[in-house]
C-alpha cells in the first residue's frame, strides 16, 4: 500500500475536517489513545492504510484503560 499511500493522502486531504473524539479512540496504528484533532490529519489515514494493524497492543491498551477506569 506504500505505492498509493501518497496519492491517497493528496486525494482525501480536502475531505478532512478532523475533531477531536467525542469518546477514547484507542489507534490501532499507534496503539494508544488518541484525543486530538490533529491526530485525525490525512498523515494518520495514510499511516492506517500502510502500516500494519496493532490490534493487540490497541485491545489491551483498551482493556486497561476500562480496569482503571478511565
């Protein structure tokens, strides 16, 4: 997916319009919370389409999270 991740990013960056989330988005590309709205930029999308998928790591950061709370 390397090969389009580029033009990718260059076709939806007018699309865009990133808030912050109204709930925890637990990332599955970075494996933890995200809460900004500039961590929902066009770079985030790329990045989801060509890295690999952290469903691990996302699940227990998620299960954790609930443990504590938070």
């Amino acid at each position: 997916m390397t090969l389009v991740g580029d033009r990718y990013r260059e076709l939806i960056t007018t699309h865009l319009s990133p808030r912050p989330p109204t709930i925890p988005f637990h990332s599955s590309v970075k494996s933890k919370v995200l809460d900004n709205a500039s961590d929902f930029g066009p770079q985030y999308w790329q990045d989801n389409l060509e890295s690999p998928v952290l469903f691990h790591s996302a699940a227990k950061a998620l299960v954790a999270s609930n443990e504590r709370g938070v």
